[in-house]
C-alpha cells in the first residue's frame, strides 16, 4: 500500500485494533515518551534552561558535548513525534465511533477538556512546559478538519511549518534577539534553581512565574504541533501503520530524505545555540519535521523484525499508559531535583541528567508491564475514559483463560 494523497477506499483500509498496528504504535509512543523526558529533564535539572542560557555550575566540556547532542538528537523532534502519534491516534478514535454508532464530536470534546484540565494541573503543580494544554486547544482544530481530504491535510501540514519558519526567518532578518541580556538571563536562571531547590509552594509559585514565557514558546510549537497532528491523521486515513511492511519502499525514502536534511539542520540548529538562537531555530523548525519522520520510519521497520517484535512488546505497555507516563515523569523529576523531594537542582551535571532519565524511563517500563498485565488502562487513561464515555469503564484485565 502506498501513501497516496487520495483518500483509500473504505475497503481497502485494515481494521482497526490489529494486533501489530497496536503494538508498533504503543511501541513508537513509548520510544517518544523517552525523548520527551531526556529533553523536558534538564529544566527540572536546572532553572538556566527556561531562561535559554546554559547552567555556569555544568560548563565543562563533557556537560556542553551533552548538551549539544540533546539539542542535536532529540530537542523538537521528540515532541514532534508523539504530536504525530496524537494526530494518527484520532483517526483510530473516528473509526472507533463509527463502529460503535456513537457521535465522536461531544466525545472528543469531553476529551480534550479533560485533557486541558489535566494540563493546566500539571502546568502549575509539576512542570509549566506542560503540553497536554496545547494539546487540548489544537485538538478542536483537528476535529474541526475531520473530514478533509489526506492531500489537503498534508498541504495544510506543509504550509503550516512553512510559515512559522518564514516568521522566524524575518525575524532573524530584523536582528531580533530572544536573550537579549545574557547576565540579566543568568542571573533569573539563578533565581528560578533557587525556587526549585525550596518547598511546594516556592516551585508552584515559580511554576505560575514562568506560564507567561511559556506562552511565547507555544506560538513556535502550537503550530509545528499542528502540522505534525495533520501527518499523523493523512498517516492514519491511508493505515501507514497497519501496513508497514507494504510501505518498506516509502520508509525507506523517509529515512533517505530525512536523516540528512534533518541531521544537516540539527548540526546548524545545536551549533547555532538551540532554541536561544533565532537563525538557528528557523533551520530546526524547517528540518526537525524530517529528521523526526526518520526516527519513526526507522523503528518501524526494526519493529518488523525478530528482534524488533520482541524490543516492540517490551515497549509498548509503556506506550498503552503514555499519559499517565508523561504525567508520572514529572512527578519523579519534581520528587528527584525540586525541594519537594531531594532537591538536586543544579547539583546534576548534565551527563548525569541524561543518566536519570534513563533510570526513569527503565522504571515507567517495569511499572507500565506489570499495570497492563492486570488492568486495560492506565490509571489516568482510565479516568479521561470516564470522564469522555460519562460512565466507568471496566478497568481490570479478564483473568486468562
């Protein structure tokens, strides 16, 4: 099967649900999950990174190769990938409604309010880089583009991420700067690892502090958000996912495409200072997309071997609960560097940071496989399901037979 512009026919299309697509799905969400948390990580570790200036304390060269890599690999593409996993998910939620007879458009609503709430928690009481919320908001744009065409959806996507990267491109024309203080910045990053180092309150009160710089960042990542949504949909509408061993030929031209031109642009987008760098965050948003669509075309295609299955089924209980994941990776990081817990801020040097996401990660795993064993959903996914179904939904597993 191809990935063509046109809508497939209804009977062309694989049924939702199939053993492998769930797998390969759960497991590519669970692979995001984990470059999410080695990306968010570091602002927990440090309060430097909301201020877009690295942390004095870690400027040794081991701490800025680290660093750089982070941005190289994983800083906007990771997020990039699971917002692409949203946008294909919604077209398995449609196909859903339509099987069961039900109006998907109250049910999405209620979903994406009970997303919007939780984000909002999460934003305050954990980590005020919270996605969820945006989520939510350009959610209701999707359903409102349901039932366009995989062409325009694609088209939409291009010029979405085109025309953020032009804004920022004038904008580095201009000369803007986005640190336009750098011992003003440094001095707030002080600030903000001092707040993380005390009691509940000083991190929530940084937390809410901080929600108005968080707005500026969305108007770069709400939209680039959007269009990898979009991908994910025109990917769910043609079952790129349920076929993947008939799409190896188009796979393969993603990562032919992709890992250059993405890795190109990740070179000039680390090497320019990330996201503090107006020039070089016009060549991450342009080529992140790509370099984020190698990633996913090359898991998948390990997924489809021996070996692949097996690291595929370790995953992707991980992937089932991937709210509750998120959310619980934030937890851990507040209880492993914020004064709440053991308050390592700013004591963690960054190749230790990396290390701790690891460990995090290597625990949600262990936890998500022995949760899914005996329950259907995770425990946040199961109350968004009530909250969206307006009913409780059978929790526990069926015993084997």
């Amino acid at each position: 099967m191809s990935f063509s512009v046109e809508d497939p026919p209804v009977s062309s299309r694989a049924p939702s649900g199939t053993f492998p697509r769930i797998v390969d799905v759960d497991a590519l969400r669970a692979v995001a999950l984990l470059l999410i948390l080695v990306v968010n990580i570091n602002f927990f570790a440090s309060g430097y990174s909301f201020h877009l200036v690295p942390d004095p304390a870690h400027d040794s060269w081991g701490d800025q190769t680290v660093r750089w890599l982070v941005e190289l690999l994983f800083t906007m593409k990771a997020y990039l990938l699971f917002s692409f996993l949203f946008g294909y998910s919604f077209t398995l939620q449609i196909d859903s409604a339509a099987r069961r007879g039900v109006d998907l458009v109250p049910r999405f609503r209620r979903r994406l309010a009970g997303l919007f709430v939780l984000g909002v928690l999460h934003a305050v009481l954990l980590f005020q880089g919270d996605i969820l919320t945006t989520y939510a908001l350009l959610g209701l744009v999707l359903l409102a583009m349901r039932k366009v065409r995989v062409g325009t959806a694609l088209r939409a996507a291009v010029l979405l991420t085109a025309g953020i990267g032009f804004v920022l491109a004038l904008a580095a024309t201009a000369g803007t700067q986005l640190v336009t203080d750098p011992a003003a910045a440094l001095a707030a990053g002080q600030q903000s690892t001092e707040a993380l180092q005390g009691g509940l309150r000083s991190v929530i009160t940084e937390h809410v502090r901080q929600l108005p710089a968080m707005f500026g960042t969305l108007l770069v990542q709400g939209p680039l958000a959007l269009s990898a949504f979009l991908f994910g949909y025109a990917a769910g509408r043609c079952r790129l996912l349920t076929d993947v061993a008939g799409n190896r030929q188009l796979l393969r031209r993603v990562q032919q495409v992709g890992y250059p031109v993405g890795l190109a642009g990740a070179v000039i987008f680390a090497s320019g200072g990330g996201t503090a760098n107006l020039t070089g965050l016009t060549v991450g948003v342009l080529t992140a997309p790509l370099l984020a669509a190698a990633y996913a075309a090359t898991l998948l295609r390990f997924f489809q071997t021996g070996r692949g299955r097996r690291v595929a089924a370790v995953l992707a209980p991980a992937g089932r609960m991937s709210l509750s994941n998120y959310l619980g990776q934030s937890l851990l990081c507040v209880l492993v560097f914020t004064g709440v817990g053991s308050g390592l801020a700013g004591d963690v040097a960054p190749p230790v940071v990396v290390l701790i996401a690891v460990a995090i990660f290597c625990v949600q795993l262990a936890v998500s496989a022995a949760w899914m064993a005996r329950f259907r959903y995770g425990p946040l996914e199961w109350l968004l399901r009530a909250w969206t179904e307006q009913q409780w939904p059978r929790l526990r597993a069926a015993d084997p037979a």
